[in-house]
C-alpha cells in the first residue's frame, strides 16, 4: 500500500487562540516500508497518524491512501471480560466471519505472537507484553494494508521492549505490511526503521530523513545501531531544548 501525504497542516484550539500542532508536512511511503516518526513531545507525530487513519481531517493539504488501515496505541485496551482469542477474534466476529475460520485465523495469530499457550486467559493475568502481542495480533488478523503504530511499547520496560523490537521486525519480514511507527526513543526507531522521519518542535515539519541501511534482525545495542542512532540525536536535541525552552517560558509567565 503506498501513502502519499502532501502539504499537511493542522491546527487545535487552544482557550483564546489557535497551536499549531503540523506545518506544511509531506511524506510518501512505498508500500512494505517501515518507517518511524521521531521527534520531541507534542510535535505532531500523533497527530499525523489520526489524520492518515481518517480520525481528524487536516486543516491543509491531502493525504492519498487505498486498502485497510490499522491502528495500534500505547494502551493495549483489551476487552477485560474477554479471554485472549476472543479479544483477538473480536473484529472478525463483528465482520461476521464464520466461526470455523474465526478460530484458524486466532490460532495462527496466536502462535505467531507466542501467545497459543494463553488463548484462554483474561486480560489481567497477562503481562504488559503479552497485552501488547494480543493487540497486535488483534490488528493483523484484520489484514491491514497499513499499520499505524502509536508508542505500543513505550510503556513496557526494556527487557519487555527488546524482544518485542525482534518480534516486529519478524512479523513485518513476514507479513510485508507497511508500518508508520511513532516513537520518542531514538535507538528503537534506528533498530526498526527502514527510514526515520525527524520532526522540528511544535509546529511540526520533518526536518531531515534518516535511510537505516542495517541489515535484519537488528539489535538495540549493535554498534551500528548505536552510532546512527548518536547521529540522529545531534539533529534532535535542538529540537528538544526549543521545547524545554518554551515550557520555562510558559512556566514563568505562570508565576508571574
């Protein structure tokens, strides 16, 4: 599935004025990429994904887009009085599948997620990880052409998170789907990444592209990984004191 994203501005209300949370961004993306938006807080990123999922409507521009889109959060917002294959089926049940298939498509689901041994589990006797792979399974098994990935891991601790980091880049090697993927953290864009879109502050533009040319499975803690992902951040860290600089401001005015 390819994205084309042109000239895309968006603005929010705000009491008595208007921010400006997009400004004039463009992105193409070819279908089978994985590509992560990168960039400090309330730069945009998230922002970008709703108006690509068709959640928001852009003030300016034009997003081009065919086939199915899905949409993964931070939260993995099970159904808690549902087990494990009943959560991952849902979509399919409310597409009115037959059961038969309902029940193939969550067992090869499940088993590509490690979850076949929890089928019958409820929500809260998982982990924060397994949640996370339900989600995800819950999200393949509809076949999106695109998948939009909003900080699913960023909650998790890091243990959790590398090896959900080699679960992804498997899962995508297998499935070809195309992937925009938002992030805070520099080395998991680098190890996951075919590009990384770094974002300017608040409006956000994307102020330069990344192309990750590291073979696969990558690890958070390769050199390589580490050195690209040094680069990067001299890019970014500008960014990030315009922020601070912009809270203190707002934090003294505040006081005053």
């Amino acid at each position: 599935m390819r994205l084309q994203v042109k000239n895309i501005s968006k603005k929010f209300k705000a009491k008595s004025n208007y921010v400006g949370a997009l400004d004039q961004v463009s992105l193409d993306v070819k279908s089978g990429e994985f590509i992560c938006l990168l960039g400090p807080s309330g730069c945009g990123k998230s922002t970008l994904l709703n108006l690509i999922a068709g959640l928001e409507a852009p003030d300016q521009g034009e997003i081009y887009s065919r086939g199915k889109i899905g949409l993964m959060f931070q939260e993995a917002a099970l159904f808690p009085w549902l087990k494990v294959k009943d959560n991952v089926g849902f979509g399919l049940k409310m597409q009115k599948v037959h059961r038969p298939e309902i029940a193939e498509q969550v067992d090869k689901y499940l088993s590509m997620m490690h979850l076949s041994a929890f089928a019958e589990a409820y929500p809260h006797e998982l982990s924060g990880g397994m949640k996370q792979r339900a989600a995800l399974a819950r999200t393949l098994i509809l076949n999106p052409d695109l998948l939009l990935m909003d900080e699913p891991f960023a909650a998790l601790d890091a243990q959790t998170r590398e090896r959900l980091y080699g679960d992804l880049q498997k899962i995508w090697q297998e499935t070809k789907k195309t992937i925009i993927f938002v992030t805070h953290n520099v080395r998991e864009a680098v190890c996951l990444g075919d590009r990384v879109e770094v974002f300017t502050a608040r409006p956000g533009k994307i102020k330069k592209e990344f192309k990750i040319n590291l073979s696969r499975p990558r690890n958070l803690n390769d050199v390589a990984v580490a050195q690209i992902s040094n680069e990067i951040m001299q890019e970014l860290k500008e960014e990030i004191d315009k922020v601070a600089a912009e809270m203190a401001d707002y934090k003294k005015h505040q006081n005053d």
